[in-house]
C-alpha cells in the first residue's frame, strides 16, 4: 500500500514510524512534515488546507490510504471530498467533525442523549453570558464554541476574572473562534484523563489512556500550550472505569451521531474529568491528541495500520489491540517563549545519541546534515519503564541528551500521577 499522513507534529511523526515498520507499506508520505517524518517518509510540501491539492496528490501518487492528523482539515471536510473520489481515508467527515469544531453542537448532543457532562448555558451576547453566570455562580468556565487552538477555554474563579474572559470571547483574541457563541459551564473538579477510540462508526476498540500537561510551567502554572508532556496510561484508568466509559459514554455518542445522520468513523479523544466517582465528558478531540500519541502509539503492539485501515472501512469486527504493559512519558522540548513569540532556526545537537524510538520531531526543520528549530514545541523526549516513575526517570535522561539555544521543558511531567500513587498508598 501507498501511505499519507497528513499534518507536521510529533503526533504525525508517531504515526508515521508506526506505520513504517509494517510490511503492507510500499511508500510512505507525510505532508507536509516536518526534520524527523522525512527519515522515514518523503516529506511533500502539500497545503493540506487545500482540498483539491490533497486530492490530485492522492491520485497522482495512487495513495491507498490517508491519515489525517490535525483538525483543521477535517473540520474543513477533506475526509468527505477524497471520499466522494472513491479514497480510502481515515478520520470524521465534516459533520460529525463537529464534536470537536463546536463545543456547542456537543453540549446539546450531550444534552438530548442523556450522556453525563458538566451544566452548561448556551449563551450569544454578553447580557446572557452575565445571566447565565449568576445562574450557574463561581467558579464557571467560559468556552468559544469554534476551534481556538485550546486558548478559547477560562475558568473564572471570580467576577474580576470573569469580565476580561468575556472580552476576549466577545471582542477580543478568541472572537473569532468564538463567532458569538459560548458555552457557560459549571466547573467540575476532580481528576482528568484522555481516553482515545478507535471508531467505525458503530463500533469502537480502546488505546491506552493518557494524561496531558496544558499549562507551559511546572505545577499547572501559565498559560495554555498545546501540550507540554504526557503520559500514558494513567493509573485513574482502571479496568472499571474504562468500561463505564465505553458503555456510558462512547457508545451513545457514537449511537446518538449515527441517528443525527453523521456516523463518526474516526478517532475520538474523550476528554474526561472524574468527579464524584464519575466520569463527566470535559470535550471531545476528532483526532489523536498531540503529544497523547507520542505515548499512546509507541505502546501499541497489534499492528496500528490495520486498525485505522478497517475502521475507515467501516469495519472493527474483528478488531483486536494487543497494547504493552509498560508506561510511556513524553516530555516535549520547546523554543524558549512558547506559546508566545519565540526564534527559530537554533541548530539542535545529540539527536545521534537518543536510542531509536524514543525521540519524535515536531517543530524542526532538516538542512543537510543540520536539523534545526522550526516552531514551538520542538521535539519530543519518550521515556519508557516498567512503572511511571522510572518511565518519568528515562524520559528526562532523553530530554537532557538533546541541547539547543532557548531549549525549555516542564520538570514535573508525570508527577500528578505519581502523587495520586502516594495518594492511593496512603489510603
Ligand atoms: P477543553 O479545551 O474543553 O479541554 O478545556 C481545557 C481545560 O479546561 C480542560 O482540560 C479542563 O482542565 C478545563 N475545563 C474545561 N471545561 C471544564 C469544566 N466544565 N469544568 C472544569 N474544568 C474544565
Ligand atoms: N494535547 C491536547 C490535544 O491534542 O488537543
């Protein structure tokens, strides 16, 4: 088979060295990538924005099958355009891509299906934003319904909080995202996991969970990133849990989509928080989340191309995931002043001395023999071990092989989980 994966982050350089080791794969092409996807793809300066560019590559290429990595595409209905060419591609059509595209559109599915989340207010102007909040009372969360990059979510604590978050939806930096549309939650509080569903749009097999780090500093501090590290799984994750959430959570949505005529075939990131025991749907992610997948993936054992080849089929039947034992951590290297304005262009030195498999490139960029920084989040450091301290312990010695101008990365990836260990030692 031919192969594309689209997109040019550590999560696509995942997915391309999985799918780099299965002997189906005659080329492989990630598009447009990025210093690491091209050692083991050709990498091809597709706008992947671009429907009808994506297109005539695929056909020119006899592409056998597309992966789709990033959102903005499949909000923007690449997956129904190859497929109306006769393309096999894996990832939601733009309709049920509204699960992540529109807060909004998931709240009331939500809502109408009967499947646990936080209250919520649909509001469209400030006087209803202000009388939704002195319903709901502090603390609340304010949400853009668009994409917003994960910078259209404030938790407000207070009223002196709460004004300025109103703003930036309704005037300022997320207005845009937010096109006059916000969701007013109550704000739950308690643990949070990823959980990641391989979907054919009736059926789903469960990855491994995975935890996250938003916040660009040690102990949730700063301001949101894209993600700063994560590890996987999370010890929240209990068998138990896992199958509450597929029976109480996935298959309703996955149900609840195919009755509102937009079948989810694809991978759903649920993003839970557990509150009073249970778990309660934060948001959902359309894709794998990034860098969930630089942990998740790795730890596959079962062959990941044959399950996102036959869910895009529309056919998970007999699907099974072999997953390891161990415990993956990422810690993500970034330019000094991410998410804000940053430089590029640093030269990065002892990328030779990682072992293989325990490093994926996300912002880089190869000239010649040099690789250097192209973009925030760098590159990121996989670590691996028999529990999540020692996965933690290994993830840093990668982290501290790798030396670049204005390199920075959180100190306390995985350490939330660890304390929960301790916690749970002591009860
Ligand atoms: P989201 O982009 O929707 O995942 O929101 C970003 C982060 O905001 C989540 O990971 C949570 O930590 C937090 N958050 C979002 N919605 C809520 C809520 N209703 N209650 C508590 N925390 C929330
Ligand atoms: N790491 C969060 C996301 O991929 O949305």
């Amino acid at each position: 088979m031919n192969i594309l994966v689209l997109g040019s982050g550590g999560r696509e350089h995942a997915f391309v060295k999985a799918f780099s080791t299965e002997s189906d794969v005659d080329r492989l092409y990630c598009a447009p990538g990025n210093g690491g996807t091209g050692l083991e793809a050709v990498n091809v300066p597709l706008n992947i924005l671009d429907n009808a560019a994506v297109l005539n590559f695929v056909e020119q290429q006899n592409i056998d099958f597309t992966l789709v990595g990033p959102e903005a595409p499949l909000a923007k209905g690449l997956v129904d355009y190859l497929q109306a060419a006769g393309r096999r591609v894996f990832g939601p059509g733009k309709l049920a891509a509204r699960l992540e595209s529109s807060k909004l559109f998931t709240r009331r599915l939500l809502e109408k299906y009967k499947i646990r989340q936080p209250r919520y207010i649909a509001c469209t102007n400030a006087d209803q934003v202000r009388a939704a909040a002195d319903s709901l009372g502090f603390p609340l969360v304010l949400k853009a319904d668009g994409l917003a990059a994960g910078k259209g979510v404030f938790i407000c604590n207070t009223s002196a909080e709460f004004e300025p978050a109103l703003h930036n939806l309704l005037e300022g930096e997320n207005s845009a995202a937010a096109s006059g549309r916000i969701s007013v939650e109550e704000c739950l509080t308690g643990e949070e996991l990823s959980v990641f569903a391989i979907c054919d749009g009736t059926r789903h097999i469960l990855l491994n969970s995975a935890q996250d780090h938003k916040r660009v500093f040690d102990g949730d501090l700063g301001p949101n990133t894209g993600g700063m590290g994560a590890y996987s799984p999370t010890p929240l994750s209990t068998g138990k849990l896992l199958q509450q959430v597929s029976a109480e959570i996935i298959e309703p949505v996955l149900q609840a989509m195919r009755q509102e005529g937009c079948p989810f075939r694809g991978i759903l990131y649920v993003g839970l928080m557990i509150s009073s025991g249970q778990p309660f749907v934060i948001e959902f992610n359309v894709r794998m989340g990034d860098p969930e997948a630089q942990v998740v993936l790795p730890l596959l054992e079962s062959s990941l191309l044959e399950l996102c080849f036959n869910a895009a089929g529309g056919d998970l039947k007999n699907a099974r995931v072999s997953v390891s034992p161990k415990t993956a951590v990422t810690v993500v290297l970034t330019s000094e002043g991410y998410p804000g304005k940053y430089a590029k262009g640093f030269p990065i030195r002892g990328l030779e001395s990682v072992p293989e498999g325990q490093l994926y490139h996300a912002g880089t960029l190869r000239l010649g023999d040099t690789v250097v920084t192209n973009g925030g989040r760098v590159l990121n450091a996989v670590g691996f071990g028999s529990d999540l301290e020692s996965a933690i312990h290994n993830a840093y010695e990668i982290a501290d092989k790798i030396e670049f101008n204005g390199k920075f990365y959180r100190s306390d990836i995985g350490q939330r989980g660890v304390n929960y260990l301790k916690g749970k030692q002591n009860d």
